[in-house]
C-alpha cells in the first residue's frame, strides 16, 4: 500500500470526483441472486495452509523495496508459481521507471494470462503487487521490510486463486497479475494499464488485493471496497455477490484518507476497478515497519481466506465459468507438426471447432472455425517467434501447444 501525503491525496481526491477518466469499453454486470454450486465449489478449496505458505515465504525476504537486490528473487519465485501452474502465457511486463526524475531499475510485473473460449479479447484482470517497503532511510538491501500484510497477504490470494482456476475452462480471458513498485507510486500497474489502454485492450474489470490480512480483535470480518463512483455498478456486482455467498459479511463502500493502491491505475486508464480492503480506519499499523509479519500484521488467517474466496468468486463468475475443473478429464491428443514451422501447420485429431493462435504477449494473431479433425493452419504471416496454440474441440475441451516459428 503506497502512503502519500494526506494533503495532497485530499487535493487528489476532488480532481478525481471532478473529472474522472471516462471508461474504454462499457460493460454490464451481472446481479448475483443465488449460489452457483460450482463456484461455491471452488470457493471452498481455498486453503488457509497454503495462503499461510506463500506469506511467511514472502515475508521471509529480508526485504522486497523496489530499489532493492532482493526484489528480483521475488519476482523470479512469482514467476515461477505462474509457470509451475500450467498457463500458456507466462512473461514478465517491462516498463520504463522513472523516480524524482532519474531513470531508475527495479523489477517486472508478472502477468500469467488464462485464455477464455468464447469471449478471448475480453479480459477480467486480478493483481496484487510483490514489492514491499520500509520508511526508514538508508541502505534499501539492509532496511528490513517482511511486507506480510502489504502485500504478502494480497500476493498470496492472487496466487491461490490462480491456482484453483488454473484448472477450469472460462468464457472470458483471466489475467493474474503480481505488480512491481507500487510502494514507489503504483509505477508497475499504471504501465500496464496505460499499455493495455493504449492497445485498447478490452478489460471487463480490474479486481485488486492489498492489505487483507489485519483485524482488530474486537471486530469481526467486513470488507471495505474502495470504488470510485462511476464504478458504482461494478460495485453493485460485488455487493449482490458478496450478500448472497456470505450474507452475515458486511460490506460497504470506502476511502482511504493516507494513501492509494493499484486500482487506481485501472481507473485512471479508463477502465472499472475496485478493491476489497481489510478496514480503513482499523488497518494494519506495522506496515513499512519491520513488524510487518505474520502473527503480529497478519493476524488473521480466516480473513485472509474469506477475502481470497470472495474474489476468486467474483473473478470466476465475471469471466463465465464454463468447467470448475474438479473432475479429472482424460482429453484425446493432437498430433501437431512441423515444429518449428515456417509456412503450414498441420493439426490432427478429434474433430475441432476452433483454432487460435497466441503471441507471448497473450494478443490472438490467428483465428479459425472450422468442423473438421484435420486443419492446415497457414502461419507465414506470423514474426519468427514462440507462439501459444489453442484447439477447443467439439466436445468443448482445450488443447494448448507451445509453437515455433522462423
């Protein structure tokens, strides 16, 4: 969570509820009124052991400030869960970085992308960011920020829900999303919204965690969402969801008087956004600090699993479950050739309905219907590169392979 001054975040605030940037694409959102099995299903495989897990090795990380060695190692181990979970599109998001006006390095965003069968160039994005901070001065590789709360906790929910739906078969894209130097700024999320923005990207809704993990112990567990007020209908969503999964949860619309966080980003690129927050009057007063760890800033593991199973039905019911995955299916094989390849794919098998073919960027390059079990897929159009193969077949399975061409 980025703090700045509260005077200049009042003076923020007014421009913003001003003029606030007009959306790129509008959409509507569905009105939840009763339990859909499969996503209470999902919901109720999240793991508090495994949200634990990621935290205490996060926070294990003598620090994870932006401008410091250590933050690479992060990225890399994030890096490392998108690929050990089976996602064609993995990369890491490079952006320029400039802090008071020099140049500066710091590590990627790491974007795993989930392609969706039916709507593919429409895309619900979920993020977190990795870095932590600590605001005392000094060497940034000495200063200890763990980072538990902000945003351990935040990281560990984006990657426990990527790891449940990583299994499952969407209408629309998911794109899982782990932010560098929000702690500077929100500099990581605002690049790759602006990129997003200027490709005109079609993002349904950015969903974001930050700081889930702290409760005061007299109080019991609420959510904070933090919206602004052209977003009101995303935010009716979240509401009609949250009061129909966990009615006895109350939920209400906030602000934050002493900072902001990534989806802000979202919003000032033109696209809807909202973020569920532990309580903004009552958050956590060890962030920045070295006591920012689990059992002291961290101190309640079933808030952190309530909050991750909140939007990781809210992103699943967005982006159009079509399979929960929990049935292990036995898919028939492709045969795939040449690969490499320079001019015809061949593709055989059972009988497919649509080929699709994907940059490491995750933009559709090629796109073809058909009803046939074997397709020459003409590819010379296509830079010398890697590329994500995508058959869905008649009995609505996917099949993904890693193409190369030159």
């Amino acid at each position: 969570m980025k703090r700045i001054a509260f005077l200049l975040f009042g003076m923020m605030a007014v421009m913003t509820a001003q003029a606030q940037v007009p959306h790129l694409f509008e959409h509507t959102y569905p009105t939840v009124q009763e339990e859909n099995p499969l996503i209470r299903q999902l919901m109720d495989q999240v793991s508090k052991d495994s949200l634990y897990a990621v935290i205490d090795h996060l926070q294990s990380y003598h620090t994870r400030r932006w401008d410091s060695r250590m933050v690479y190692e992060a990225q890399d181990w994030f890096y490392d869960q998108f690929v050990s979970m089976g996602f064609d599109t993995v990369f890491l998001h490079d952006f320029q970085f400039v802090y008071h006006d020099t140049l500066r390095e710091t590590s990627d965003n790491v974007i795993a992308v989930q392609r969706g069968t039916f709507y593919p160039d429409e895309y619900v994005v979920f993020g977190a960011h990795y870095d932590s901070y600590n605001n005392n001065p000094g060497n940034p590789d000495s200063l200890r920020a763990p980072g538990a709360d902000d945003n351990a906790s935040g990281s560990a929910g984006i990657l426990e829900t990527a790891r449940l739906l990583s299994a499952c078969t969407f209408e629309r894209s998911i794109i899982y999303c782990g932010w560098a130097a929000e702690e500077a700024g929100l500099i990581g999320s605002d690049a790759f919204a602006r990129d997003c923005a200027e490709e005109l990207i079609d993002i349904v809704a950015y969903f974001n965690l930050d700081m889930i993990g702290y409760l005061r112990e007299d109080a019991d567990i609420h959510v904070n969402l933090l919206y602004t007020t052209q977003d009101s209908t995303l935010a009716y969503y979240v509401n009609s969801f949250s009061q129909v999964y966990f009615p006895e949860m109350p939920i209400w619309q906030s602000w934050l008087t002493w900072g902001d966080s990534d989806f802000s980003s979202f919003n000032r690129n033109g696209y809807a956004s909202i973020q569920t927050f532990e309580d903004t009057h009552f958050s956590s007063p060890y962030i920045h600090t070295p006591d920012d760890v689990l059992g002291v800033s961290v101190n309640n593991m079933d808030q952190v699993k309530r909050f991750t199973e909140l939007n990781l039905g809210l992103v699943a019911t967005l982006a159009g479950l079509i399979s929960s995955g929990v049935d292990d299916v036995v898919r028939p094989s492709l045969a795939v050739y040449p690969n490499p390849v320079n001019e015809t794919l061949t593709i055989q098998g059972v009988p497919m309905r649509q080929v699709e073919v994907f940059n490491m960027m995750g933009q559709r390059v090629l796109n073809k219907t058909c009803h046939e079990s074997v397709i020459q897929l003409d590819v010379t159009s296509l830079a010398a590169g890697i590329y994500i193969l995508r058959v869905i077949d008649d009995a609505m399975n996917i099949h993904s392979h890693r193409i190369v061409t030159f």
